[in-house]
C-alpha cells in the first residue's frame, strides 16, 4: 500500500518538474538570440537580438542597430522599434534591415521550444538562444 506521505512527494515533484518545464518554455527574458537565417552577401553578420530582465531590446542588424522593447503577454507579443542606428549601410542590407523590423513590429503570438523562440505573424522570425 503506498502511503500518504509517498503520494503528497511525488505529487509536489510532478508539481516542480512542470514548474521548471513551464519555466524553460517562457519566454526569453534576459537572453541573447540570434535570427535563423544566411548571412548577407559579403557579410559574416547575422542579426541578433539582447532582450533584457523587462523586455528591453538591443538589436544588431545585418548592418544597422537600435533598440526597442518588447511587451509579453500570455503568448501574445507586441514588439516596438526605437531609435535605429543608419551606419551608413549598403542599400540591400539597409532595407533587410528595415524588412526585418517591420517584421518584428508586426508579430503577434510566440511560442518556444527549448532553446527557440518563434515570433508568429505575417513573417514568423526564428530566434536560436546563442550559446557562449
């Protein structure tokens, strides 16, 4: 017969272990991830993004760079752009530039898997945690 105390243990353990699982699902506050995508031609850089402890954004583009914020609700994001950096662009990568903050700008939900974040709107983005 299983007693009283063995139930109430593995139920508070069935209890954390969603709790931890819920909580590497969340979202990624206080993390660096970078786009899933190809670099530009003639370019290493791939854009990424700092999203700190409040939503706070840093953003480096594949040429450009500025801020902005997040705000999270649920599964529902709104993401608005600040101020962004000009640099002096080539024009191909200054307007992947601004397409990819539109894009942004525009999503709606989110969802993550382990180590990736998909911001789901009319141009779902995928963001991979970057591994230092």
């Amino acid at each position: 017969m299983v007693s009283l105390k063995r139930l109430v243990c593995a139920a508070v353990a069935m209890l954390a272990m969603s709790i931890v699982a819920r909580a590497e699902d969340g979202f990624p506050f206080g993390t660096e991830m970078t786009l899933e995508a190809l670099p530009q031609a003639g370019s290493k850089r791939i854009p990424n993004i700092e999203i700190g402890d409040h939503g706070e954004v840093v953003l480096e583009l594949w040429c450009k760079g500025g801020k902005g914020q997040f705000s999270v609700a649920g599964n529902t994001v709104i993401f608005v752009p600040g101020q962004i950096q000009d640099r002096s662009c080539p024009p191909a990568r200054a307007q992947a530039d601004d397409d990819l903050v539109a894009a942004l700008s525009s999503v709606e939900t989110w969802k993550r898997q382990g180590d990736v974040l998909t911001l789901i709107g009319p141009n779902p983005l995928r963001f991979r945690t970057t591994g230092n």
